[in-house]
C-alpha cells in the first residue's frame, strides 16, 4: 500500500480508537454476550475498566453484595442473580480475568469503593456474570436525587436531579468545576473528567434549575451554599434556560481519593429525617405517656382528699 493510502487510513484507525476510549471511565462497568457489549444489557459478563482496559472478574469472594453494586453502577436497583461461570450462559469471552476477591459493603456505589485483589492466574470458566433487575435506581428518588442519563457509558450524559416530584436538567449557566466535583461525589465517583462537552445528547423538554456555590470538598449538591460576606444564600436559582445550554458530565473515578466516593443513601436527607423520625416519635410517645400518667394520678390525689 502507497504511503498515500496508508495515511487515511491510518487516521481513520485513530479516530476510531478515540471513539472507543471516550467515556472509559476507571471502573467503569459493562455486560458483554458472547464477548460483544453493547451498553443495552441488563445481564451478562462482568467487564470493568481496569489500568486501560476491559477485564473481566473472578468468582473467588463474588457474591450479592458485588453484583448489587454492578447493577447499582450500570443504573439498576439491584440483581435479580449472578452466576459463577458467565461461560455458560454468555459464551465466551477474550478479555483478560484480572479482578479477584471483590468484596464490596451494601452501600458502595462504585466497583472501586470495594477491596479487590489483582490476579493473573484465574480461568476465563471462572468469570462472573450478573442479571440486573429492570427497575432503574432512581425509581424512589429523594429531594435533590442526582442521575446520569447515559450516553454511551453510566458514567456519561445528561445529568438530572430530582425537585418536588419532578427531575430537572441543570443549566450549565454558573456551573464550573465545585458543581461537578460535587455532583460525581454524590453519584459515586471521586471527580468529573469533564463538564459541558458531551454534544450528542438529545433535547428533553422539562423544567431546568440551576446551582451554583459547591466547593470542591462539597459531598452533597444539598450542601452548596453561597457565602456573602458570611451570609448563607441559597444555592439553587429558579431560571429560565435553554434546553441546549443543559449540564452533560463525565464522572471519573480516582482509587488514590476513594474517601471522596459518595455512598448510597449519603445525601439523602429526607432518609436521615425518617430516621430521626423514628428515634424522636417513639421519645415524644413516652413523653406523653408519662404525662398522661402524671396527671391522672394528680387527679386522683385531688378527689380522694376531697372525698
Ligand atoms: C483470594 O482470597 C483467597 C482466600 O482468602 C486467597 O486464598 C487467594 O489467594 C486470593 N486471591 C487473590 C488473587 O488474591
Ligand atoms: C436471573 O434473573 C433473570 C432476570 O433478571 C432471569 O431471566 C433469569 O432466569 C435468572 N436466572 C436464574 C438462574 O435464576
């Protein structure tokens, strides 16, 4: 082939591996059937992006936990199952086995919030495979619940949150870097790669909001608040914006700044109201009770003296 040739398609070659890379995210998670993943489905072979590429997990120490955390990743309420040997049902596959021992808490959000250990030594049979419930995770949101509407991977899209029983899209007008920061913590990860950038998402028609005031170190988008000259000021602005100018975000997992990763339930405050809720009503209950108590024996007293 003339040189002349070569080159286009020399660059076709590396425009299409730009492709491939964009939105690999560290640990990013997706199912693969017959060695083929397609970002659609909800069961198959576990691959994780690990040190730059596709790996696949060992079964030693897998178990509900870790699949719940996958499926919890891939935008999924939970599994439904996980098998073992992901030969069986999803064929085979020609990724390398590198994960092994992932052992993950139930509020983990991110595969890399879980301990792992690296191996070199597990056979391809031994790969595990998860069945994910079709229940998306933002069925039961709470105030200021954040998703991800995917474009390619679960780390990348249109990022939404959820506002009195409706999810809005956030204008990208006064958010920067604190905003994104705070808004891949809450969902996960450790930092966004990238905010604003992810043009081929489509146009929705709802209600936009718009934040401002997060600082890197913010956990929570219910936390930002603007400080003027000591003042507290709201941190969330009711606008008019375009749809065009909504807020896209690539969430990125750094495994040296893990402690950043936010964790399920973290953020949701109306959770720990219920939960003071719970502690508070039955104190207040006893209260009563013994008031009650008090009184009638005073009463009591009265009428017997009187008597
Ligand atoms: C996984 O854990 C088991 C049991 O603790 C251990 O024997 C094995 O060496 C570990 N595997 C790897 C790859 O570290
Ligand atoms: C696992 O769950 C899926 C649904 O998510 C179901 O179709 C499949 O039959 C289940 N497999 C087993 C072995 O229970």
């Amino acid at each position: 082939m003339s040189r002349l040739k070569a080159l286009p398609l020399f660059s076709l070659l590396l425009s299409l591996s730009a492709v491939t890379v964009l939105g690999q995210s560290n640990g990013e998670v997706r199912l693969a059937v017959n060695g083929l993943a397609t970002g659609s489905y909800t069961s198959g072979r576990v691959q994780v992006y690990y040190k730059g590429q596709w790996s696949n997990i060992c079964n030693t120490g897998f178990g509900s936990y870790e699949a719940n955390v996958i499926c919890h990743q891939l935008g999924y309420d939970s599994a439904d199952n996980h098998s073992f040997a992901a030969v069986d049902s999803y064929g085979i596959d020609d990724h390398p086995t590198l994960l092994a021992n992932v052992s993950c808490a139930n509020n983990n959000l991110h595969i890399f919030q879980c301990s792992y250990e690296e191996t070199f030594s597990c056979d391809d049979r031994n790969d595990v495979s998860v069945a994910c419930s079709s229940t998306p995770v933002w069925t039961d949101p709470h105030q200021e619940h954040l998703r991800i509407i995917p474009s390619r991977y679960p780390s990348m899209g249109r990022l939404e949150i959820y506002l009195s029983g409706d999810w809005d899209t956030l204008c990208d007008n006064g958010f920067g870097e604190g905003e994104a920061n705070t808004a891949c913590r809450q969902l996960g990860y450790t930092y966004a790669l990238k905010y604003n950038h992810i043009s081929d998402m489509e146009g929705v028609h709802g209600r936009t909001t718009q934040y401002t005031c997060c600082s890197s170190s913010t956990d929570c988008i219910d936390s930002c608040y603007c400080n003027d000259d000591g003042a507290k000021r709201r941190k969330r602005i009711d606008i008019i914006c375009s749809h065009d100018d909504d807020v896209t975000i690539e969430c990125d997992f750094d495994e040296k700044e893990k402690e950043d990763a936010g964790t399920r339930d973290e953020c949701d405050f109306t959770h720990l109201d219920k939960i003071i809720g719970t502690i508070i009503g039955p104190i207040f209950g006893a209260i009563a009770f013994i008031v009650i108590i008090f009184l009638l024996l005073l009463f009591l007293r009265h009428r017997m003296k009187n008597e």
